[in-house]
C-alpha cells in the first residue's frame, strides 16, 4: 500500500485546515500509512487554547487529538515556520516532531504520496 504525507498550510479558520484533518483520518481509517506536516500558516492550528466559536468555526481540537486513534504517528511541523510565527513546540496541542528544511526533503522522499492543502 502506497503511503500518503498530507502538508496542511493553512490557519484554523480555512476550510482547507479541516479537510486536510479529514483527508488524514480517512486514509488512516482504510489502513494508509499516513503522515501529516504542518506548515507556513497551518502550524496555528495547533497552538492551545484556540476558541474556534469566537470565529464562528468548530474546534479542529477534537480531530487533531483524534489522529493517535488512528494511527497517525507521523505528526511534524516546520521549525522554520514556527519560528517565523514567534512560536515554540511546547505551545503546541499535539507532541509533534519538529523537523527542519533538510528533513522535510527527506519527507518528501519518503512518502509515495504527497498532498499539500
């Protein structure tokens, strides 16, 4: 079975968030070795404390802690778009691996399959 990285880059309040979320835990759920690395703007969905009906959205919490469930262990994120941002891991929901530009390369090497939303 080919195996899927999906590159989620945009804030919380995008609609594509969500359904980088939902693409993950599809894949996941019919047996897809799957990663997920958050990028540019997407590494703000996983900062704590987010109060997602203050934008009129629902909360992308809940699927986010959803992803061990289903197996998803690949959960990374941009030392450099954090970085950009002001951001540390330790303000992160999630205990994601923190990778840097030499490793995302090697990401891209890795997966069969590669989606960027």
């Amino acid at each position: 079975m080919k195996s899927l990285l999906v590159i989620s880059c945009h804030p919380p309040a995008r609609l594509a968030a969500r359904e980088a979320l939902d693409l993950v835990l599809a894949a996941a759920a019919f047996g897809v070795p799957t990663g997920l690395l958050f990028m540019d703007d997407g590494v703000l969905q996983l900062l704590k404390g987010q109060d997602a009906k203050a934008a009129g959205q629902k909360s992308l919490s809940a699927n986010l802690q959803a992803l061990e469930l289903y197996g998803v262990e690949d959960v990374m994120v941009c030392q450099h778009s954090l970085a950009a941002r002001g951001l540390k891991a330790r303000q992160c929901l999630l205990d994601s691996r923190v990778v840097d530009s030499a490793e995302i390369a090697s990401l891209l090497e890795h997966y069969d399959q590669v989606v960027s939303l």
